[in-house]
C-alpha cells in the first residue's frame, strides 16, 4: 500500500512541478519496470523459458499507468487517489456481487454512501477537482481494478508481472509519440520516473500479485482503503497541497461507505457455528 501511495506522489510531484509531460513520465516508468523484472528473471528464463503474457493483464495494466499520469496533470495528490482507489473499490465490490458473494441489506446503503462520496468529489462547485481528470482516473482506477481480479489467478507474481510489464512497453511507447508535441523533461523528473517504476509499481506490483493469490475480491479491496489517506497526508506534507472540506467530506463518505459494506460482509463469514 506504501508503494501504491508513493506512486500517486512520485507522479504529482513529477507533473505538477513540470519536471516532466505525463507520456513520457509513463513510458520511463514502464521501461524501468520492465528492466529491473526483467533483470530479475533472466536467469531463470534462460534455463525454463518464458511463459506467454496474458494481454487481457497487459492492457488493463497499460490502461492504468496511461491514464493515472495523465489525470495526475490537473488532480492533486489526494484527490486522484481517493477517486482512483473509490473506483477501484467499486468494480472489485461490483465483481463479488456478480459472482455470487454475500451482500446484506445495509452492505447496499454503504455502496450508495460511497458513490455519493465519489459524486460529491467530482461535482462543479466550490474546490470541485478538475471533471477531465477526474475522468481519466476513474478511468485509470477501472483498469488497476480489472488488472487485480485478474491477478488473483496467477501462480508466478514475478514472472506475471514482468511480462505485464515489458509487452506494456511498445504500447506506452505509442502513446509517447502520439503525444510528442507535448514533450519536456528534466533530469529529475526522470529520475522520480525511474523510482515511481522500478521500485515503487515493478516490485511493489510484485509483492500485490503474491498477496492476491490468498486474498478475495473483497479483501483485495479491503486492504487498499488506506491507500488515499497516505498520499493526501504526504501531499500535504511534501507538496504544500490543501486540505479541502469537499475532500475531507468526500473521504469520509467513500471510505466509510465502503467500509460498512465490508463489515457487513464480513458478518455471517465470522460467525460462530452452533454446535447442535
């Protein structure tokens, strides 16, 4: 989760100072990424082979990384995490209902609480976050979810996402090109690029692949609700970002919507068994 929140602040800290243009800053984080996993699994690909890459897992990871960058050009850090981890939550939560999970009375009224949150978020007013970019991250947060159910199949997490990582490559590349009129950098802006993908998304990836194969749909989401707190507080910290009333309310509304739904998931599960 420290990984995730580190991204979100890498990226703004990256484009909201103009260090570097959204295309480029993901096609170096891919390309980092890529390097270092792959790094990592030649030897064993030079003795066993490679296994084929999923491109359902590399489209849905590229869809991700495009988008999050591009939404993080006019969202703070708080808000572009609370809507991408608020959408995130909402498809993974919206998956379990249709495979058949337990969904009480009340778990509906905090869905609805969380999707008010989300409206609130992103409503034209006073402090509202720009409606494009908010777009584009919810956009972003479909993809990371999408990414995650599909991670829960995985037996390998290291060599999955390797491979998510480099057939990601040549479509960030395109985008690269696509968007080259656009083209600035810097050298620290690379440099937060470099960090955000090898560290922060290629091994922390790693590790959320390896934790999905024991976790459901819902715990997965579970886990993840931290994530909007910490990179507000470090935007806050570190870029001088505001603490707005809409974000606090808006925060308050998703995460405590969502964690009723999860409580009352969680009830009959727990519940002792009588031993009559």
């Amino acid at each position: 989760m420290i990984a995730f929140a580190a991204n979100s602040l890498l990226c703004r800290l990256a484009l909201g100072q103009q260090m570097i243009d959204a295309a480029s800053f993901t096609t170096i984080r891919v390309v980092s990424g890529a390097v270092v996993l792959a790094l990592i699994m030649l030897p064993r690909w030079r003795v066993c082979g490679r296994a084929p890459a999923d491109w359902r897992m590399v489209t849905m990871l590229s869809t991700y990384m495009v988008f999050f960058s591009f939404a993080y050009l006019s969202l703070s850090v708080g808000t572009g995490a609370l809507v991408l981890f608020g959408s995130v939550q909402l498809a993974m939560f919206m998956a379990g209902i249709r495979g058949g999970e337990y969904f009480a009375p009340l778990s509906w009224v905090g869905l609805t609480l969380a999707i008010l949150g989300l409206i609130y978020l992103v409503w034209p007013g006073v402090s509202a976050p720009d409606p494009f970019g908010a777009m584009l991250m919810t956009i972003a947060g479909l993809g990371w979810a999408f990414y995650s159910l599909l991670g829960r199949g995985v037996t390998d997490p290291v060599e999955s996402t390797a491979n998510n990582f480099i057939f990601s490559v040549p479509l960030v590349i395109v985008i690269s090109v696509v968007f080259a009129g656009d083209f600035h950098g810097s050298w620290p802006g690379v440099f937060w690029a470099v960090v955000s993908g090898a560290l922060a998304s290629g091994l922390g990836y790693v590790m959320w692949y390896a934790a999905l194969k024991g976790l459901t749909a819902t715990r997965a989401a579970t886990v993840q609700l931290s994530v909007p707190v910490i990179p507000a507080l470090g935007g806050v910290v570190l870029l001088s970002e505001p603490i707005t009333l809409r974000l606090v309310l808006a925060s308050i509304a998703t995460l405590g919507g969502v964690a009723m739904v999860l409580a009352q998931r969680a009830r009959p599960a727990d519940l002792p068994r009588r031993s009559d």
